[in-house]
C-alpha cells in the first residue's frame, strides 16, 4: 500500500498538457507541467492507511460511493480529484512514481491509453468477467463500470421527432447552421470523434470535423450547458450522453423538459462508451485497491449508479434506470472500445479546425 498522497494544488493545470476533460471540468490551464509538480509535491500529506482514487468523476458524484464503499469494507479510500484528461496526464508525468491505486475514467480512451504506456494491472477474472464482453478490455487490464449512450437533444418546440437527424452525418448540412451545441473539450465528446475516425476512417471523420466547423456550433463548457441551451430554445440541437437529460428530467419534471432526446442505434454519434476503472501496475498487489473495483461492479455499486446518475448499469441482475432502451438496442457491434485509446490524434484533428 502506498503511503504518500498528492495535494490538489496544480491539478487543473495539467489540462496544458493537451487532454481531454471530464463531465464536469474543461480544458484548460497554461502553466507547465513542471510547475504543477511542484506545486502538487509542496501540498503533499501522509495518508497511512487509504487506498489512493485518482478520480476522473467529480466529487459530489464519487464521494458518496466512496463512503458508502468504506462503510462496507472498512476500507479507506484518499480520493484526489479532477477532468479526466488531468488526471491521465498527471499519472503519465508521475509514471511508476504515482502515489494512485486505482484511476476511474469517464470514458474508455483515456483507460486505454493508460494501458499503452504499461500503467495498467491485469484485472482478476472474478472482476473482468461480471461485465459483458465489449464493456471491459479485451487484455482485461480495465474493466468497464458504467455504460453511456450519445444522443441528440433536440427543441421539442421547434423540430418535430422526425425532423431530427438520425446520423451525426447529417449534422454538416448548411440548414444546422448556428443551431448546434456541444463541448468540443469534453472526454465524450473527443471519444465520439475518435469513434468516428475508427468507424468510418480518418478521411470522414476529417471531413466531419471540418463540415461541424463550418456551421458555426455554440460551444460550451460541459454537456449540461449544451443541453440548457436546447431546453431554453438557444440551440435546437446539442449533442450529449444520455443521462444529462434524465437527471435534469428527475430534477423539474418530463413534462417541464423543452429538449427532448433522440438515440442514435448503430450510428457513430450513438455509440455507447464507458467509465471504467483501472488497477495501475504499482498497485497489483494491493488487495485493498482491487476490493474497490470489485465493489464499482459489484450489485451495490452498480445499484448506486443506475439511482444516482441514470448511466447503464453493466452487470447481470442490476435493472437499468426506467425509461431507456436496451443497451443491446444500442450498441454498434463494429466498435471496440480498446480501439478508442488515439485520444492525441483526435485532439490534433478538432485543433486543426479551432474546435478545441
């Protein structure tokens, strides 16, 4: 067990190192690498007995799950928090020296990428194998914990359901011009782009981006914003995860929702990704840290999921949130989710057109 963990100060920073954000933060930051150690080794405490969560989910989402976790186990758990991209660019720079345990992602790629530069454990089969194939890594050195579609929000007032695009491909066309929302910075986002690149080849998915440029899209910050401009009449079309919409749904009402959603089967705007969780190599043997992955697939981890996000739950015997179609219904057979791992390509192809 590692005893050391990593002060907060400098995180946000990292974005400068060119990754991806999660739901709830944007790239950003322009001080160095350099410099955000520095600052994170000076606000470094002793923790003694925790296992160490890099956390690419906010806090007030994985907080409670994490004492819900301590309070079964007894098992404590030192969170540090941030954006995906943050956090797998923290863990790149502090290598084989990472305080971490475990890395939760908000999406596949940035687990991917963990395990091309050889960070990642391999998983127990106890662990791997509660998760259908297709929602895990194929060399078992991630596991997924939760499953996410990609949908269009659309305005309810404006467009009818069957006005509404049902392929992303669509969305270059010169009539969506200045009506489409989005966060080019976000970790979902970016996965969708580098789920087309793989889908449909990087000269489509160049002209996609190109074409998506061209019509002048609202950008936001996160996905939440993308789909308030949609439910206030600002945008008619955002393009976000599914759960945003039914957690604001929860919130004010169905009926009080202007923005309704569309899903996207079998397309590249449609694919459903995954957060997941990585046991990183200098933790392979700490019982403690694979006990907290088990748990996130466990019943009472996915059930915490499914009532506190909306997300899919990924296990057998776990119901998903009321409402939604089946995961199955959904999913694109031709996409491998190890595949999604390109995150530095996709990245250089939305600068290329000023979307990030």
């Amino acid at each position: 067990m590692r005893r050391m963990i990593v002060g907060i100060a400098g995180l946000s920073v990292l974005a400068a190192a060119g990754c991806s954000t999660a739901e709830s933060e944007t790239t950003s930051g322009t001080e160095s690498t350099d410099s955000a150690t520095a600052a994170a080794t000076a606000d470094a405490t002793v923790s003694d007995n925790a296992v160490v969560l890099y956390s690419g989910r906010d806090e007030e989402l994985v907080g409670p799950l994490v004492e819900q976790f301590t309070a079964e186990t007894g098992i404590e758990v030192e969170v540090r928090y941030g954006s995906t991209g943050e956090i797998a660019a923290l863990l790149t720079e502090e290598g084989d020296a990472t305080p971490a345990d475990v890395f939760l992602s908000q999406d596949a790629g940035a687990l991917g990428a963990l395990t091309s530069q050889g960070m990642s454990a391999t998983l127990p089969d106890a662990i791997t194998s509660t998760v259908p194939a297709g929602f895990t890594s194929t060399d078992d050195t991630w596991v997924g914990v939760t499953g996410r579609a990609r949908v269009i929000a659309y305005d309810s007032d404006v467009l009818d359901a069957d006005a509404v695009p049902t392929s992303v491909d669509e969305l270059t066309d010169p009539m969506w011009d200045g009506k489409i929302a989005f966060p080019p910075g976000n970790a979902s986002f970016q996965s969708f782009i580098t789920a087309l690149r793989v889908l449909e080849g990087e000269e489509a998915a160049d002209a996609w981006v190109e074409g998506i440029a061209a019509n002048n899209p609202q950008f936001t910050e996160k996905n939440s914003a993308a789909l308030e401009l949609v439910n206030t009449g600002a945008a008619e079309l955002a393009l976000i995860n599914h759960y945003y919409w039914y957690r604001a749904a929860a919130e004010v009402g169905e009926e009080n929702m202007r923005a309704q959603l569309a899903f996207l089967p079998g397309d590249a705007g449609g694919i459903v990704n995954v957060t997941g969780a990585a046991l990183l190599q200098t933790a392979a043997d700490d019982a403690d840290a694979v006990a907290l992955i088990e748990y996130l697939v466990s019943e009472a981890g996915q059930q915490y999921f499914v009532d506190a996000t909306y997300e899919y739950p990924l296990v057998e015997g776990v119901d998903a949130p009321e409402g939604l179609p089946a995961l199955d219904e959904l999913v694109n057979p031709n996409l491998d989710l190890s595949d999604l791992e390109s995150l530095d390509a996709t990245q250089e192809l939305l600068a290329a057109y000023g979307l990030i």
